[in-house]
C-alpha cells in the first residue's frame, strides 16, 4: 500500500496535483485499486491502515461456503 498525490494536467497543459491524497492498494484477489482519501495526509494514512485491516480480514474469510450463499 501506498499514499500518493496524483498529478493531471490542466487546460493550460500545466501539470497539478490533486488535493486529495490517494491510497494504492491490492485487494483480496490481487487486484490493483486506488481510493481518493483525504486533503490530511494523516487522515489518509488512517484511512490506510483500515483498508489494510479489512483486507487482511477479507483474505483470511473468503466469505461463507458454496452451499451457504
């Protein structure tokens, strides 16, 4: 997992940064995600730590079982 500030480019062709931070993740399947966090980067670093929780909480139960769903 990562914090990051993406960049775009404006009408003007100039590069910014967003206001926002943005986690980078892998999800229970492996799969790549970005979420926008917060403005704080202390806030967003919270914001980390959940999903990294519920991540490892999601890999270890894969949910109920075939004949259960």
């Amino acid at each position: 997992m990562s914090i990051v500030k993406r960049t775009y480019t404006d009408a003007s062709g100039k590069a910014r940064q967003h206001k926002r931070w943005s986690i980078k993740f892998r999800d229970h399947d492996d799969v790549n995600r970005r979420v926008a966090a917060f403005t704080d980067r202390a806030a967003s670093a919270e914001l980390e730590r959940h999903l990294k929780r519920l991540v490892a909480l999601r890999s270890a139960v894969k949910g109920p079982a075939a004949e259960l769903r």
